[in-house]
C-alpha cells in the first residue's frame, strides 16, 4: 500500500469507548450525515441486531437510514435513548466495509458519516424491491374533447413515439426528467388514456463466464497474466504496477485476473478514470465474457442504481466496472480490484470528502486482503517510486502487441516554424496534415481547451472580459454565441460593446479553442470532413460513443479534440496527431504541471499508428528544450522520470514529502482573511513541518466565495492528520467560514 495508506489513523470503528454495561440493549448507529460519531439506540424487544445491519432510526422529527456500526458506547443517556424503528431485510455491511468506511474518514478527515453517505447511496436498494409502473405510447389513442395538447405534453408524447417500434417503456420521472417537466404531466396524459402502463420487473443484469477463452497470449503477455491469477488465487493483499505501453495488451492481461477471481467465486471492481466515455471499453468486456459488467457512474438512472447495489449486496453482481464511487459499493467478496489509468487525476474526487480513489482503493485491498493491480502505460510519480522501491510489485508489458510500432514524435519548434497571424497551425503540421488527407489517412488535433477562444478583450480599452463569481477569464463559445465561465457555469451572450468604454465593436478574440482551431481547419481542407470532439459539442456517452464508431467507419478525415478523445481510444486508420499547444498544462506553478503533460501528451500521441500503419506525432512547443518534449521526442520515458524523481526529492516534495492543504472559503472576504491569518498564525512548525500562507488561492474567487489556502509541508514519515487536527482545534472557525482539508492535494487551484 502506499505509504500514504499505511501512516493513516489506525482503523478503529467510530463508536468508541464502551462504558460499563448500560441497563438497556444498546448499539451504536452511525448515520449517513456529517456527524463524527455514531449514535446510541435501544433495540426493541424481539428485534435482534448485528454489526452491519441496515437499520432506520428517529431523528429528531425524521427518520433515516443508518447502519449498525458497533455496541452501545453510551453517547446517550438511557432516559433519552430512542428505539430503533426497524431493520431492513438486506444483507448486513461486511466488517471489511464498515473499517474501510473508518479508513478513509481518519485518512482524509472527513466525518465518518460522510464517507458512509458514499456507502449507502441508494436507500431504495434497501427495500424490497417492487415492479415499478412504466408508460408506453398507447397506438391510435385520442384526446378526450377538451384535451389541451400543451407543449410538455407533447414532449413527452413524442418521446415515447419510440415505444410504438419497440422502444423501452419509461418511468413518469424519467420522462419528466427528459423533458425538463413535472410528473403530473406524465399522470395527465396517462389520465386521458394516450398512454398504455406496464409494470417493469428489476432489470437483471447478465452474468459474465469466466469459461470463455481469450485470445492467445503473447510470452510476455502470458507471463503477466499467470503472475496476476496466481496473486488473486493466493487471495492475500500486494499492490501491483502493471507498466506497459499503450497497446501492449494490459487490458487482455488483467481480464486475466478478472477471470481468475470469478473462478475462485469472488467478484472483480475495474476502476476506470471517466466510466462514461468507456463504451468501447464495455462493449469489449461484453465480447470477451459473453455478458456486460455492471456500470456504476453517475450516468445510471435512479432505478439502475437501486437494482445494481441491490444485485451487489446479495453477491449476484460478479463485475463491477465504475468511477471512484464504486469503491463504496457494499462487495460480499471481492477478490481484485484493477485500477486502469491509474495516473488519471480523475480519480482525485476534489468535492465533498475529498479522496484520492486510487489511494483509497490500495487502502480498500489492504483491509480486504486481496491483490490489487494499477495500470497504466505512463504511471503516477507515486506510484512509479513505490514500485522501483519495491513496496510495489511490478509486472512490465515492453512492447505493442502484434508488432505495430509507437509513433515517431516531432517537435515543431514555433518560434521558427510560425503559424501566420492569428493561426495556430504551424507550415510543417499543415504539410503533415495535407499528406496525410493525401494517402487517404486520418488525422486528430489536439487542444486541450473547449470553446472558441479562452479570453475576450476590448482593442480600444483594453478591458478584460471576466466571470463576476471567479478569478476567471469567460471563455468564448462562438458555435452557442455566449461566454462562459468555466468552474461555474455562468453564461451570458457575446456583448457589441465594451461594457467598459462603451465603444462598438472592439471586442475581439484572444488565443484558440477547439471551435477556432475548426475554423483555420476548414479554411485549409475545405474539402476535408472535420468535427469537432469535446465533452460541450458532444452530449453524453451515447453522443461519444456515436462520434467514435464514426471515425472508426472513417466518417471523418480530421477530428478536433480535447482530452474527451485522448482516453483510451483505438482508431485504425488514425496516422497522424498534432497536438497544437504542447506548453498549455506546462504553466501555472502546479507540483506536478511536468508530469501531467508528459502523461497527456503521451496518452494523445499513443492514438496514432494504432492500427498496421504508423504513426507520426507532432507537438508544436515554443520550449523544445524543457525535459517534457525532449523524453516525448525521445521516447525516453524513464529518463523523464528519473529528472522529475530527482526534482521532487530535493524539494522535499511529493512522493518524497508529504502535503496537506487547508482552503478557507466565505462569502466575506474580511472574515476568510481573519480566519486565514489565524489559523496562519497557529499553524503547527517545526525543524521539519512547514507551513506556507495563508495565500490567496489562485481560483481566490470561485461562485461568489473568497478563498485563502495554507499548505502543510511535512517528511514522508510525519502523520499530518493528528497535526492538523490539533491545529484546527487552536482556531475558532466561525460559523459563515469553511474550512476544506486536503490530504495529499492535486489541485492547487
Ligand atoms: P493496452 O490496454 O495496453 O492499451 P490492449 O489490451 O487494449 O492494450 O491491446 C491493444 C490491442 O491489441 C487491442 O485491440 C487488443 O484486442 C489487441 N490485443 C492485445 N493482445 C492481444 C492478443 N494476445 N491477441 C489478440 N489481440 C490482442
Ligand atoms: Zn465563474
């Protein structure tokens, strides 16, 4: 485990001291709340009650759900001791469950009821479960007289015309949900007879057949494969580091272990860093194991998360495939847990308790034993480190399956190889691109940023076009006509005049976005099918899954993107990649700004050449000296590594050091500086722990609250948690201030 798992709190349920023994029958229930500490209830006659039991509980005028966390800690005096109300019919939490639930709340400081919020997501799952009343469109039904054909009404009508040629019968809330209305609009219309009812049984999910044969492993491959099944089959914890290049078969390797823990009877959690940009990732599970995995995003309907917790508490659900949340599912027996692109920062969930799901998953293992493997072909610092320090194991596939060769990369250096005026594309790449459309190839832009142009300004004023609510520029979006914040989601429409000096038609775009890289596109290859591809052009994973098999079909000759298309995709006839701003991630001061570019770029650069052609990259860089172009053009991956190792180790930094970070947030800017100094002013120090600020964050305004951040620096073998707690407790935090804590942070926004 990471040595960030390891120096976590011990686990230790949260109920803790057990008093001499209470007169009543008593247990501790922890609720699903942002409550440190589990509650005492009396259990009623005839009920009986075990740790992990799901139960419902009076609070105050309410009731909720709750879990049975350990004995009465006599937290409440038995006059005032309230009953449990009653338990549900579901199998109980598992012990492994409920520590793992300590765990991460000690580790990251978050209220242990809040973490078991993650756990008990679905309280619907808990209850029996019920056929539920669907709608279908009625054929040849008329309106009664005096019908009125509303326009919601007609929404709805039109969405289930589908239903007529077989189409899926829809729940009133999911039709109301799709047609941005209320349900009594679906009840009207079921009123008037236009629609037909059916009950729909719980949808039941199929069983993969770990029977079926793979594909033929290459040595290496099988090499790989025989050491993972023999971990899962020893069923004890180690962390692996599955290193290979993209293409080299990773994916058939772990299916491998997958298949190994449904022999043994035990279940497999594939952790995937954007689950609903996965179809192809699903659609081959499915050919493989002759039946889908179970999803869990939060792309699943109400009704699909109900029946998929309900389907994994009772041990019928052998695979899950999930983003960071799935780690929370209640698993009777899980035997390995794959955790693919292990390096994605998606997994670092920055809202609510903020955890890092591949740490917690290594956590997860631990406390389960079981092995777990983390994939990737360009792997996180931490990782890499602990894996050359051989607190991890490490399993290297060295070469691309079938022989086809990683893509040549080319730096264009734009200081001499210039774009004209007020383009973006440099002469060689537009040569590259010419050629490739030539031989009848694909080809892919890359630029990691949505919209037309990332700052608006006035030419007569100088007057900067930014979000009221953020430290932000507002960001064009040219194909909707409106600018856009993008960490609020403000809009408002392109102004004509400066809102500043009032002049007319001064404004003017500043720098690219994908929409304006489009433009220059269509103005070189008019002739050439061009789209673009980026998570605001592109509604859904179904839009995206649409847009993939199309440049697979060769629909497209040239694809616009951002990073919704550098994960994971395997287009054949793709031969070249121009990545049109290589230095974009490379500014801003962030720890890890170096090596999330290298990751990117990488990952970008390995869609070319997939298939039997090769593959050309080119990155345009105004710094083709800086080590991250040189190990991209070199090819030299662990050469990359090894400068960045030594970077970090002699700042102390992470992997090497640790980090903590504290953001203070308030809609009073005087009070979240008060709050900030003092608790600046009693920030734990010593020869060996620092602390940085308060400082304001960069983001120092994000939807209407100011924020200051401290950053805790520590040695790698300091326990920061029991610091920081100390430290909160020196401070009063008024009420209007909050203050986030962020254990091992990745975002120093
Ligand atoms: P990675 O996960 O390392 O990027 P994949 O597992 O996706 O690699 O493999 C890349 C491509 O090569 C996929 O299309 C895969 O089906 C194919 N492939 C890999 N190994 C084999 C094999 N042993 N036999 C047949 N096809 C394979
Ligand atoms: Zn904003």
């Amino acid at each position: 485990m990471p040595e960030s798992a390891r120096s976590g709190a011990k686990s230790k349920p949260a109920a803790a001291k057990p008093r001499p023994a209470a007169p009543d029958r008593r247990v501790a229930v922890l609720l699903p709340l942002p409550l440190r500490e589990a509650y005492d209830y009396r259990i009623p006659d005839g009920m009986d009650l075990g740790p992990g039991d799901y139960v419902e509980v009076p609070l105050g005028p309410r009731r909720v759900i709750g879990v049975v966390w350990g004995p009465g800690a006599g937290t409440v005096e038995s006059g005032r001791l309230k009953a449990v109300v009653r338990k549900f019919d579901a199998p109980p939490m598992t012990d492994v469950a409920r520590r793992f639930v300590d765990w991460v709340a000690a580790y990251t400081m978050t209220p242990p009821g809040f973490v078991l919020r993650m756990a008990v997501s679905v309280p619907a799952a808990l209850e029996p479960p019920r056929p539920m009343l669907a709608y279908l469109r009625k054929a040849d039904a008329q309106a009664p007289p005096g019908f009125k054909m509303t326009e919601p009404r007609r929404r709805i009508l039109a969405l289930l015309d589908d239903t007529l040629a077989g189409g899926p019968p829809r729940t009133p809330a999911e039709l109301a949900e799709e047609a941005g209305c209320g349900v009594t609009v679906v009840r009207g219309l079921a009123e008037a007879g236009l629609l037909e009812p059916v009950m729909l049984q719980p949808t039941r999910l199929g069983r993969p057949d770990w029977h079926r044969p793979g594909p033929s492993l290459s040595p290496d491959q099988r090499a790989a494969a025989d050491d993972l099944r023999e971990r899962v089959i020893s069923g004890r914890y180690s962390t692996v580091l599955l290193d290979g290049v993209t293409g080299s078969g990773k994916t058939e390797v772990y299916y491998e272990a997958i298949s190994a823990a449904l022999e043994q009877g035990k279940q497999a959690l594939v952790l995937l860093p954007e689950i609903a940009l996965s179809a192809q990732w699903l659609d081959r599970f499915a050919r493989r194991f002759g039946a889908p995995p179970a999803e869990w995003h939060s792309e699943l309907t109400g009704a699909q998360r109900r029946d998929t917790w309900r389907a994994v508490a009772k041990g019928e659900v052998p695979v899950v495939v999930g983003a960071r949340s799935a780690l929370f599912l209640p698993y009777p027996d899980l035997g390995v847990i794959i955790v693919d692109e292990e390096h994605d920062s998606a997994y670092k969930q920055e809202e609510g308790a903020i955890y890092h799901a591949r740490d917690m998953a290594v956590a997860r293992a631990h406390l389960g034993g079981l092995p777990i493997a983390l994939v990737s072909a360009t792997p996180s610092l931490e990782t890499k480190v602990n894996a050359d320090s051989h607190r991890y194991a490490r399993i290297a596939l060295p070469a691309r399956h079938g022989g086809a060769v990683l893509p040549e990369v080319e730096l264009v250096d734009l200081r001499r190889d210039r774009p004209p005026a007020r383009h973006w594309l440099a002469p060689s790449l537009r040569k590259a691109l010419t050629d490739t459309l030539a031989g009848g190839e694909q080809a892919m832009l890359f630029l990691n940023r949505r919209g037309y142009a990332p700052l608006t300004l006035c030419r007569a004023c100088g007057h900067r076009m930014q979000c009221p609510n953020c430290t932000a520029w507002l960001v064009e979006h040219r194909l909707a006509r409106k600018l856009q914040c993008h960490h609020c989601g403000l809009q408002q429409p392109l102004p004509h005049a400066c809102p500043e000096c009032g002049e007319e038609g001064t404004m003017a775009a500043c720098g690219p976005g994908v929409e304006r890289i489009a433009e220059e596109v269509a103005e070189l290859f008019p002739e050439a099918r061009a789209a673009i591809m980026a998570s605001d052009t592109l509604h859904g994973p179904r839009a995206i899954q649409e847009m993939v098999e199309s440049i697979g079909r060769h629909e497209l000759d040239i694809i616009i993107g951002t990073q919704v298309m550098a994960k994971g995709h395997h287009f054949p006839m793709l031969t070249l990649v121009g990545v049109v701003d290589a230095d974009l991630g490379l500014n801003g001061g962030d720890l890890r700004a170096a090596e999330r570019t290298y990751q990117l770029l990488h990952q970008v650069a390995g869609r070319a050449g997939r298939g039997e052609r090769p593959g050309r990259v080119m990155l345009q860089t105004f710094m083709p000296e800086h080590p991250v172009m040189q190990a991209l053009a070199a090819g030299d991956r662990d050469g990359f590594y090894r400068l960045e190792a030594e970077m970090r180790l002699e700042a102390g930094m992470p992997p090497f050091g640790r980090l903590a970070a504290l953001i203070v947030s308030g809609e009073d800017p005087t009070l979240v500086e008060r709050v900030a100094m003092a608790l600046g002013r009693a920030a734990p120090r010593s020869e060996t722990v620092h602390v940085l600020g308060p400082a304001p964050a960069p983001l120092s305004l994000l939807r209407g609250r100011y924020r200051r951040r401290l950053l805790l620096k520590a040695p790698r073998s300091t326990q920061v948690q029991p610091l920081i707690a100390e430290w909160l407790d020196r401070v009063e935090i008024p009420p209007a201030i909050r203050v986030q804590i962020d254990v091992d942070p990745y975002s120093f926004l």
